[in-house]
C-alpha cells in the first residue's frame, strides 16, 4: 500500500504548529492474507475515503496552531525515536522546502 498525502506544515517565531493536509491518496493495496473471505473490492477508493474523512476531522482539530512550549519534555525523546532519519532537501521551489523521514516501523534497508 502507498500513502501520498500534502502537508502544510509551519511553525512561527512563537513556536506556534500550525498544520493542515489539504489532500491524500491511498494506492497499490494488496491483500497479503484473506482469511475470512473478504470481498473483493476497489481498495484503494475506499481506503482513500476512510483516510480523507478522517484527515477532514484532523484539520476541524488544528484550525488553531499547537503551543509547542506547551509539550511535555518527556514527550520529546518518545517524538525523536519515533521519526528518524531526518531528510531535508537542500532546494527551495515554489515556497516549498522537500522534507523526507523514515518511521520507526520502515523495514531497514538492506544491500
């Protein structure tokens, strides 16, 4: 399965989050194992639309930005260990910088 999605994603001299993902698509699903007699369906439509509605009530949630000094500093570690492999391109193109990460759960790869 692949997961594209757009974030816009700032932070302000403040430290203020301000967070919005205006689109997200859902392509390639695979059913690996079907031990219940699924139904063959188009997947990749309705996984698509279970992950827009639920990405509809995450921007109602952060209309106002997050206080990031208002987190608790035990969380910090937890965050660091849970995204790593922090990528950020070096180009500028159109107001954009190119961010990419690896998540804990990514297969390591190997050679």
């Amino acid at each position: 399965m692949d997961l594209s999605l757009v974030a816009n994603v700032s932070v302000d001299p403040s430290w203020l989050l301000y967070l919005n993902i205006p689109s997200i698509q859902v392509s390639n699903v695979v059913l690996s194992h079907d031990h219940v007699g699924m139904i063959s369906r188009r997947y990749d439509s309705l996984l698509t639309t279970v992950m827009k509605s639920f990405i509809n009530n995450v921007n109602v949630q952060w209309k106002s930005p997050f206080d990031i000094t208002s987190m608790d500093p035990t969380v910090l570690p937890l965050l660091k260990n849970l995204i790593t492999g922090l990528h950020v391109s070096p180009y500028f193109l159109e107001e954009f910088y190119y961010i990419g990460f690896t998540y804990f759960i990514d297969p390591t790869p190997t050679s």
